[in-house]
C-alpha cells in the first residue's frame, strides 16, 4: 500500500481508487502477484471467538487502553508542586474541536477542591438591592443557556518568548480547551439581586483556599458571563470547578473562576493579586500593561508536530491544527510549508464560531523534503495572527503572557517534527 502511496499517486483521487482495484480486486479474481494472504482478514481473530464485554462492565466508560497515552501531562521543572501547578492538554493526538473533559487541561493555584452540590453556596452582594444566596438547587430554577467556547491560560505559550523550548504542541500551546457548557448568564443572577447603576465592576472569587479573585468590568458580566454547571453534557469534573464555575468567553482562563462562591457588585476593580503582579504583561520599558482580559487570534498546526510525526513516508498528508479568538469567530487560516515564505489558505472543519475553537485542515501531498510548517489565524475584526519579531517589537521580551505568536514545526524527510524559532 505505501509503495503504490509513493510511486503511481499524482493525485488523492487517483490513489484512492488505485487501491480499490490493486487492493481488493487482486484478491477477488485470486491473481498472480496478489500479497501473501493477510490473516487479519483471511484467519477467524481471537476477538470473533468469544464475547466481548457485557453492558455495565464499565459503567461509566474510559478510553480504550490502546489509547492511554493520550492523557493530559505537566512538565515538572516549571513549578515546585503540583498543587498550585499546571498540566496540559494532548492536544496533538485530539481531532475535532470540542475537549473531553477527561484530558482538558487543569490549573490551579491550591489544588482542585471537593465540594458537594449540598455545601454549594453562591452569595450576591454588595452594590445591590437584595444581597442573595442561592444553592445549586436554586441555580437549577433559573432559564439556562448552551454555549461552546474555549479557555485559554494567559501562560499558554509563554515558555517561547526567548525562543523554542518545549518539544511538542501539547507543551507549547496544550492550556487550552474548548467545551460545551450549560448555565445560567450572570445577567440573570445579578437582575435577580438587582445590581445599583453606581455598580461599574464584579468581584468575583472561588471557594477554595486560593479564592483567585478577579474583577470583571460590569460591562462584560452583563454580556455573555455564564455560571455554569454542565461542561459537554455532563457535571463539572472536580478539576474544572464542581459543582459551579463562572464561563467569560473568549477571555483570560484566569477570570474564569472555579467553585465559585461569591460576586461582589463594586463601583471600582479590586486591583487583587491576580491582576497586578500576576495576569500583566511587562513591556520592554519595563513598564507593565494590565487588563489584557482578551485573548488575541492564535492557531498551531497540532499534527504533524512533535508528538505526531509522520510515519507513512510522502504522498498524501493531511496537515490538521486549531485556531481562535477571543474577541470573536475565526475568518480564514493560512499554512506555510516553508516557513512563512508562501501560504495556502486551509479548509475550515465548519464555519468559525465565536470565541470557541476552530479545526482546520489542508489536505497535501507531501514530497518528502523538509518542511517548516506555520499556521496564520484571521478573525472577524480582520485581526492577523503575529509572528514573534513582530510580538517582540511591541511587547519586549519580559513577557511570559499572552504570547499568541505562529509557530513553527520543522519537520524532516523521515516524518520527525521539532519546535524550531522561524521569526
Ligand atoms: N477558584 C479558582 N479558579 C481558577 C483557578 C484557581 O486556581 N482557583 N485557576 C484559574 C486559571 S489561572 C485558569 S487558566 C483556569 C483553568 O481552568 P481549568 O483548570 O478548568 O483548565 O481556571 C482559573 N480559575
Ligand atoms: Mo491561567
């Protein structure tokens, strides 16, 4: 099969119904030249000789165990524990858009806490007429809404800003991932309590030791802010914010606020911890910016790449990624084989879809010579993804957030990728 891949293919089609007749009509008609017999095909398996697991053997179910490394990892030099730590998602061996929770990223500042549903408070005050409590049962009364969007840490990528480091698009860009929640916009909570006009800003924060406080501009809170309890379906994972979370698309993952336990109505921003000496970007005056709450156009070829080389030698190739914006739906998005000499407009999966995130593919036929493969994301405010001399013009090389650069995989003639700097 590889060799007719290599040798008789001048396109995709003609390869394709190549192999329907070299394949299988040779076997049919019992040919000379037809392979040994496959006993994959031609032998009764193990499998067709017994049963295979009943219902409820797993009742609630895994993946497969020829699956078990796609799992989510962390790289241990980049912090001292794993409680207040960072893990990342796989996504180079993930296809589609939406992250199963399983495998979704997690960070946190004091560990992922145990909360029950019964123990759940949620406390509106402040700037409002009514301070109110509401239990999750209470949350549940209230008219919901479905929305898919991504979470981005402001810290993905922000180990490049000097130049490549991590080998493997899960390292580079994996904190990051794209769910389908269900909750109740905040709009309503906050209408119920009836937030006062002198009300500027909320103050959120979480119910575990770290609270991770942030202020949200009331602006936004009143937009598109979700409180939600559902993630693709399902309850939160523990890790994610069980039972309740606060949803701010398209924005920092930081303001996305776990357990959720409080909401303070306020006329200014708190200035906390996580929006003054961490979550701000320093420029190279030295000078820091804060408030970079949205998230910039980004994308990243997810395979080929480090952790997905090639291994079926050249013809064709389906080169895959995502990309995303916080400030709105993806538009277009160019590959560079070459290292951002020339570029080929990709096949979006689907339409762009607001602050969620969007599969591309460009489907090639690989000549087996060295690639340097870039991916360029557009969005609807004709936003154009940076290289990294250009972020680095604007930004300095203090940063260690919001690096939203394209990036480069130099993969070789025999299939192998390695993150290299093409600025
Ligand atoms: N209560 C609480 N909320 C939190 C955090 C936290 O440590 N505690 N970490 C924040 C950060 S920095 C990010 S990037 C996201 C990560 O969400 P995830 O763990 O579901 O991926 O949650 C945010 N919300
Ligand atoms: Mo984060």
């Amino acid at each position: 099969m590889s060799d007719t891949f290599e040798t008789k293919t001048p396109n995709r089609r003609a390869f394709l119904r190549g192999a329907a007749t070299a394949g299988v009509g040779a076997f049919a008609a019992g040919s000379a030249g037809a392979q040994t017999p496959d006993p994959l095909i031609t032998e009764t398996q193990e499998w067709a000789q017994s049963f295979g697991d009943g219902v409820d053997a797993t009742p609630y179910g895994l993946p497969i165990k020829y699956e078990d490394d796609v799992v989510r990892r962390n790289v241990e030099w980049l912090t001292a524990d794993t409680v207040s730590s960072i893990n990342f998602t796989p996504i180079h061996a993930l296809d589609g858009t939406i992250t199963p929770q399983g495998c979704a990223f997690e960070r946190h500042h004091s560990g992922a806490i145990e909360l029950k549903k019964e123990d759940y408070r949620l406390m509106i005050n402040g700037l409002v007429d009514r301070p109110l409590v509401f239990t999750y049962a209470d949350l549940e009364r209230f008219p919901r809404e479905n929305h898919t969007y991504f979470l981005e840490c402001a810290a993905n990528t922000g180990m490049e800003w000097a130049g490549a480091q991590l080998n493997g698009a899960q390292f580079t860009h994996g904190m990051i991932h794209n769910m389908e929640y269900t909750g109740v916009p905040l709009r309503t909570l906050l209408e119920e309590a009836g937030y006062e006009t002198a009300g500027k800003w909320v103050y959120v924060e979480g119910a575990d030791a770290s609270s991770n406080g942030r202020s949200i501009p009331m602006e936004k809170a009143l937009d598109d802010v979700l409180v939600a309890f559902k993630a693709n379906g399902e309850a939160l994972r523990k890790e994610h914010g069980y039972p309740v979370r606060l949803v701010v698309p398209g924005w920092e993952g930081n303001m996305w606020v776990k357990w959720i336990r409080r909401i303070e109505v306020m006329n200014a921003p708190v200035e906390s911890r996580e929006e003054t000496s961490k979550y701000t970007d320093t420029l190279a005056n030295g000078i820091s910016r804060k408030w970079t709450w949205e998230m910039d156009a980004k994308s990243v070829v997810t395979s080929p790449s480090p952790q997905s080389p090639i291994k079926h030698g050249k013809g064709p190739l389906v080169i895959t990624g995502l990309a995303w914006s916080g400030r709105g739906a993806i538009t277009r998005v160019d590959v560079s084989k070459d290292g951002g000499k020339t570029w080929e407009t990709a096949r979006l999966a689907k339409p762009g879809e607001k602050m969620a995130l969007t599969r591309f593919y460009l489907d090639v036929d690989w000549d087996g010579e060295d690639m340097f493969l870039q991916s360029r994301a557009m969005d609807e405010t004709g936003y154009v993804q940076p290289t990294k001399t250009q972020l680095r013009e604007v930004r300095g090389l203090n940063s260690i957030y919001h690096n939203n650069c394209i990036q480069t995989w130099w993969v070789r003639p025999n299939g192998e990728a390695e993150n290299v700097e093409v600025s």
